[in-house]
C-alpha cells in the first residue's frame, strides 16, 4: 500500500469539503478538515467596499446581514467560473471601486482554507485533488486550477464529483456490476454511471445539469416574499427590488426551512427581521408548500437528467442498474429520496452516513491510485460516409498526444464541418468549421490530447493559411474515463 497524506477538495457552490487520508503503517485514516472540525467550509465570501481583506466561511454566512453594511456578499462562486461577460469580457464583481474576478476570490478562498487547516489541524495543504461537476466547462476547469496555483496548492489530479463519490463508498459498491451516482449539490445534478469489473471502474455515461438546492432555497424566497407581500397591502415590490442584504436573508432562512422540513417533515416557523419596507414579520411554510416547489423540479430536471443519461450509456433503463449511490447536500429532500427509490425499485439504495465528505475523500484517493485514468470511450470524428475515425481512442492515457492526422476535402466548399461523437457516432461532444480555400483533397493536419483538467484539446491546422489564422482548437468535456483503483486494496 502507498504511504504519505494525500489531500481531496470538493470546491462546492454551497460548501466546500476537505480531506485528508493519511496511508502509515498504522493503516489508514481519514481526518475532516472542516469548520470547527465538523462542518464543510461555507462557500460564501464578503468583498469589502472600501479596501481591506475579503472575509470567508461560515461566520459571514452567520453575520451576512451586519456585513452587507460595508461589504458586497456571494455565494455560489463557483458558478462564475469561466463566465464571460456577453462582450467576451471576463466575469467580474464590483465592490466600491475595487474590481474582484471569481478566480481571484475562489484563489483566496483556499488560501483561506490553508490558513485554516494549518492552525486547526497543523495539516499543510500544498497539492490536493479536486473534484469536478460532470459540465463543468474547460474554462471553468482552467480557472480553478489557476485558482489552486494561485493559493500555492498544486492540482495533483481531477476527478469528476460524482465517480468521486462512488470511490469513497466502493466497499458498499464493489458487490455490483452497474451503479449509478446521484451528487446532488447545491449548484448541480451530476451523475455518473459506472461498469464494475474487478479493480476497474468504467464510466459508461456522465451527465450533469445546472439545477440545485440554491434554486430551492431562492424559488421559495421568492414565493414567501410574495406571501408577505400580498398580505401587508403594500403595493408593487418585487423579490428583485429589495435589498441586496434582505433578499440574502429570506434565501438564508429559506435554506434553513428546507433543511428542516428535509429532516423532520414538518412545518416549518420563518421569522425574518427588519424585512425593507414589510418590518419583521412570521409565517409559515407547510410541507405541502415546499413540495409544491420541488415536485416539478423533481419531475422536470431530476428525473429527465436521470433519464438522459441512462439514454447515454446505450439505452440502459432503470432497471439495468444493480445500486444508486445518493450524495450531496440535497440527497435529503425527501421527494428526491421517494422518486429514486420508485424509479430503482430493484436496485440497493446506497445513502453514505458522510455523504457531504464522500467526493473529497474520493478525490483523494484517486492519489493513491497513481493518477493512471485513462479514456474509457472513443473520441472519433464522423466522416463524409457516416463512418466514424478515432482521433482518442478508449484506453489513451492523459496528457499523451495523437496525431497530426490529415483529413481533407471530399468536395468544394469554404469550410470543413468536423462532427466529434463517440464510437457509436449517436452522442454527439460537439462540431466546429474550419474555414478552407475549397481545393479539393486540401489537407487539414489534427493532433488531440487529453489535458489534466480532464478535457479533450483538439488543433486543427489548415496549411494552405500560411502561418497567420491557420490554426482551430475545440475542447470537449463531459469525457468518460476508467480508473484501476487496485492500489487502494481493502482499506476505506
């Protein structure tokens, strides 16, 4: 068995966990590096107005309405990574007259994080393991590595969220050939579906969508707002046109009902204080309100999610997996707990006791395996006859390039149209045209790589340019990959 502390992150949009596995001679170890030793770090900043340092963690969260005063608060930073304004700009924030971009932020953040980690647990975080929702776009990835460079942490792989927390929970999984991962977070729906064959894990279908427990917390902060104001007679008054600072404090305690009513299925009591113009007022959300939110989010995103990527892996059906692994910070919802149950009714329902730690852990495990992912689906190219060409063949290893590899014209035209599927040619990653003269047989050279960051870069380069604009790249993410975890033997 490898030895040495091998450290795992799952920078998520609510919170953020922190691992560390330690591999002696004693055996093996898990150790939570979170907020007062127990809980995930909240993913929540607050930039201040007039200078001075941005502030994290669970206390903003706690002070988020005294701060608003002299700060500017975000949650959800992980959201804003790789988003370009629609000029092509980058995505920025703006605090009194300072400029703040999220990868700046999310860089500080983890310096935060290291600071401390170091003073709770003396534990020094200079390389770690991240997790990745399934969608995360390549620029998004770029940026939280350049993040983790930036706080002096050193990106010893990625791995996709929730094969992450498949790896975490494989004693619980290893009995089974077929599994699908269900990390619903507060951000995203990422699910994976895995093919279990000895030590090897194969993704056979990632998919993942934009829909989470913060689109929750804010659709019933919404309706609660129009409840308020509907009974205190004031006119107009959008969600949108209150404060910054109330609108904060209805989805915090919104968030709050929602973990409640989850747990207990009960009513749930909401005070908000010194709500703008509506003063300080109670009221009650049932549990028949509640769901009246989640069942269509259930039914319209979940479950279509769901089925999307069961349409993915081939055409499976529910009925072809043997266990559903259920993590994240809104696997409690009971709704989502009654829809996975009906919809696997023949498959064993794993719900991990740390089910907020599962994707760090496994993000740090993948270290011990010797970071020897590989691809586990084809990336070809769809020829002119519906043929198909593998550019990425199943197998290739990271960061080992193909190519170049010459295509050329079939006829005359003033662009070529790549079409990159997988090896069925059904699952399409995604298409771009190359601009041409329109000689036929004019040759156009491709060489691939699979980047550390887990997506495909393909260049495209046309000769007949000259040297100037002659050259393409398209990234493809939502990759599949296999994983030999032999290395991690029996221990969890």
């Amino acid at each position: 068995m490898p030895m040495g502390q091998y450290i795992g992150i799952d920078f998520g949009t609510t919170n953020t966990a922190v691992v560390c596995v330690q591999d002696d001679k004693y055996g093996r170890r898990i150790t939570l590096l979170g907020e007062d030793g127990e809980y995930p770090f909240s993913s929540i900043v607050a930039l201040p107005r007039d200078g001075g340092a941005m502030l994290f963690g669970r206390k903003v969260r706690e002070q988020r309405n005294e701060l608003a005063e002299t700060h500017e608060v975000h949650t959800s930073m992980k959201s804003f990574l790789g988003r370009r304004e629609p000029g092509g700009e980058r995505f920025s924030f703006v605090a009194g007259e300072r400029r703040y971009y999220p990868k700046d932020i999310v860089a500080a953040f983890l310096n935060h994080i290291k600071d401390y980690v170091k003073k709770r647990f003396d534990i020094c975080i200079n390389e770690a393991s991240f997790s990745f929702p399934v969608d995360f776009s390549p620029e998004a990835r770029r940026e939280l590595h350049e993040a983790a460079r930036q706080a002096g942490i050193e990106v010893k792989t990625f791995v996709s969220e929730p094969t992450a927390a498949y790896i975490a929970n494989r004693s619980e999984g290893r009995a089974f050939s077929k599994v699908m991962v269900l990390d619903w977070g507060g951000g995203t729906l990422d699910i994976s579906i895995l093919k279990l064959t000895g030590t090897s894990i194969y993704e056979v279908s990632v998919w993942g969508d934009r829909i989470g427990g913060d689109d929750i917390d804010r659709e019933l902060a919404e309706r609660m707002h129009s409840r308020i104001a509907a009974k205190s007679g004031i006119a107009g008054g959008s969600f949108e046109d209150m404060q910054p600072a109330d609108r904060d404090n209805m989805i915090m305690k919104c968030e709050d009902a929602k973990i409640s009513i989850s747990n207990d299925n009960e009513d749930h009591p909401l005070t908000v204080v010194n709500y703008g113009a509506y003063g300080t007022k109670n009221i009650n959300i049932s549990v028949e309100q509640f769901n009246e939110i989640v069942e269509p989010i259930i039914k319209s995103r979940v479950l279509k999610a769901i089925d999307d990527a069961l349409d993915k892996a081939g055409g499976m059906t529910p009925a072809s997996i043997d266990a559903v692994v259920v993590v994240g910070g809104s696997c409690n919802i009971r709704l989502f707990e009654y829809a996975v149950t009906n919809l696997f009714k023949d498959a064993k329902i794993i719900q991990p006791k740390k089910a907020q730690w599962s994707t760090a852990i496994g993000a740090a495990l993948t270290q011990i395996t010797g970071v020897n992912s590989r691809l586990s689906e084809d990336v070809c190219v769809r020829l002119s006859d519906d043929s198909v060409f593998p550019i990425l063949p199943a197998g290739h290893p990271i960061k080992e390039a193909t190519g170049p590899i010459t295509f050329s014209l079939v006829e005359d035209a003033k662009d070529a149209h790549f079409i990159f599927t997988d090896s069925s040619g059904r699952n399409i990653y995604t298409t771009k045209n190359i601009p041409t003269k329109g000689f036929l047989k004019e040759a156009l050279e491709l060489t691939a790589v699979i980047k550390e960051n887990m997506t495909a870069r393909i260049d495209i380069v046309n000769k007949n340019f000259g040297k100037q604009n002659n050259s393409s790249v398209v990234e493809i993410n939502k990759l599949t990959f296999h994983y030999d975890i032999g290395a991690l033997g029996e221990s969890d």
